[in-house]
C-alpha cells in the first residue's frame, strides 16, 4: 500500500468512544496535503492508528444534511 500523509486539520465532534478508548469522530482533514475534506472514521487513543471510514466533500455533507433533516424532522 502506498504511503500517505494527513493532517487534522480541526476535530468538529466525537460521535462515540468504545471500552478500549477508540473514538469515532467528525474530523477535517487534508490527506496528502490536499484541499480538507469531512472525515468520519474511528481512531485509537492519541490517533497513533485509524480505522477505515468515509471522506466526504462539503457538497457531500450538505447532501448527507438534507437527507437526515427530512428523516427527523
């Protein structure tokens, strides 16, 4: 697998933690020093090594708003 670089650039929210300390959280990150993209995905204590998650671009999230703003209003 190819290397790969990233950098939060800000934690918006920790959504859950697991008993072993693993958090899933809203991050935006750059990854290889590209444009921040929102980022969910889960993380061990002190972000030493991740979970898989998803990337999603501002259009994206806005989508993903809209859909969950019709489901719960």
């Amino acid at each position: 697998m190819p290397e790969f670089t990233y950098t939060i650039v800000e934690t918006l929210g920790v959504l859950s933690e697991t008993a072993k300390g693993w958090t899933k959280e809203l991050n935006l990150i750059s990854w290889n020093g590209r444009e921040p993209k929102l980022d969910v995905r889960e993380w061990a204590p002190e972000h030493e090594k991740m979970g898989k998650g998803v990337t999603l671009t501002e259009e994206e999230a806005k989508e993903i708003y809209k859909i969950l703003a019709q489901r719960y209003s």
